[in-house]
C-alpha cells in the first residue's frame, strides 16, 4: 500500500514538472491588454532616473497576478489624465503702472552755501596798531592784506591878511593893524607861500576862526581864513571774513579811531 502511495505521488510529481516547463519559460507571462488603444501603464521603477525624479506621475499599481492561461487578463486601469493649472491672473493696472514706473533718484543733502564779505578796517596811524588788530581778527577772517594810503589831516583854521611883495610893506601893514587896536598878529619871514604875510591867529574851531575874520574886515583889511592841512600815512587792513561774523569783526577793532567798512573783494 505503502509503494502504491509512492508511485502515485511521483507520476503526479512528473507531470507537475512537465508544466511548469512548458507554461511557465519566463517565470511569468506578458500582461496584455483587451484593448490594444489603451496606452501600456509603466512602474517608476522601470522609467528612466531623470522623468522619474523631474515629473512623477501618480499611477495606481497592483501587484502582479499570473492568471490561467485561459483565462482573459482584464484591461489595465489608466493614468487619471493631469488637471491643467490655471495660467496666473494679469496684475492689476495699478501694479503694473507701479512697477513701470522707475524710483525717484534719491536726493544727497548738501549743505547751504556759506556767503562771504569784504571790510576794510582802519585807518590805522601807525603799523603796530595795525599788527595788533590784524593778530585779533586772525581766527575770524579767510584771508587779509595791509595797504598804505596818503591822507589829509586838518590842524586847524587860520587867519591871515595875503602876503606883500617885500618884507617892509608886510611890516608898514602890520603898524597899520596896531594903529586900529587889532593885536595879537605877527609878520612870517619864513619861506614859503605865506612868506610876507601877516597872521591874525590859529583856530581849532572855524566858528571862531570866522569871527575873527570879521573883526579885522570890519577895521578895513582884508583878512582871509583857510584851512591848515597836512598828508600824512594811513594803514588800512583790507579784510574778507564770513557773512555772520562783520559783527564780531567791528567790536573786535581796539584802536582809536579805525572802524570797518564795506569794500571792494580781493
């Protein structure tokens, strides 16, 4: 009994293997499709590195299933078909005008132009007092130069009767004066333009120097009164200093009589 078990398993045995052998030559058997429209689903696995990695496709997959030889393989599901995406709404007008339209440049600030003016400080008698101011005024001034004029002083006011022709007539004029009571006189031999004449006097205010005048008129001679002048050197310290800083220059100025005045630039 035990023989007879063997022997059956082993002719089943046979013909198993005898299939295998003539169905089963790759392992498994091509999955055809019933329609032959319908594209061929492919795994990731089995497309290329750079489509799989770029655009992956969702695609449902099922493991593979050997059926029967007789039995029809039904039709492989197909890829769902991608949605297109919606191309991206215009920009508004406003954007877009917004985004044309280049930034202003932006602007650098600079600062405001400094003026400049120019004094003429003096008249100074000698130049140490010139030195002086010029060392004072040296932090608010941008540059300065010393020039030297000639002036005309007046020392006073005369009165005088012309000059004669000969010393003896300037004398008989001066006995003359006497005679009338008009002291107070003297003859000038000096040389000179005044040479021979007769002076009645030297003033400092023209006032009385015309009183004077008057008096020796009014005896009969013919008195005459001028000025009493003489040139002499004058510095001035020419000056150009900041707009904002004429008033510091002004109180800055110690000697006598110099004062500050507009000129001319250099």
């Amino acid at each position: 009994m035990l023989l007879r078990l063997l022997f059956v398993l082993l002719i089943a045995l046979n013909i198993a293997v005898a299939a295998w052998l003539l169905l089963g030559e790759s392992g498994t058997h091509a999955v055809e499709t019933a329609d032959k429209g319908v594209p061929e689903l492919k795994l990731l696995t089995e497309l290329p590195v750079a489509a799989a990695t770029a655009a992956p496709v969702a695609a449902t997959t099922a493991a593979p299933v050997v059926p029967a030889p007789t039995t029809p393989v039904a039709p492989a599901a197909t890829a769902p078909a991608p949605v297109p995406t919606p191309p991206p709404a215009p920009p508004r007008e406003a954007e877009k005008v917004a985004a044309e339209t280049p930034a202003p440049p932006a602007t650098v600030p600079t600062s405001p132009k400094r003026s400049y003016r120019c004094l003429a400080v003096g008249p100074f008698a000698n130049q140490v007092d010139l030195r002086t101011t010029r060392t004072a005024l040296a932090a608010r001034t941008v540059r300065s130069r010393q020039r030297q004029e000639q002036t005309t002083e007046s020392h006073g006011w005369r009165v005088f009767l012309p000059a004669q022709a000969t010393r003896d007539e300037a004398l008989a004029q001066a006995k003359r004066l006497e005679a009338k009571g008009i002291k107070d006189y003297f003859v000038v031999t000096a040389q000179g333009e005044l040479q021979n004449s007769v002076a009645l006097g030297l003033f400092h205010d023209p006032a009385n120097a015309r009183k004077r005048r008057d008096e020796v008129i009014a005896a009969g001679f013919p008195a005459r009164m001028s000025e009493r002048t003489e040139t002499t050197p004058v510095w001035w310290l020419d000056v150009v200093v900041p707009d904002d800083a004429s008033n510091e220059v002004r109180r800055g100025i110690r000697a006598p009589g110099a004062t500050a005045r507009p000129t001319g630039c250099f």
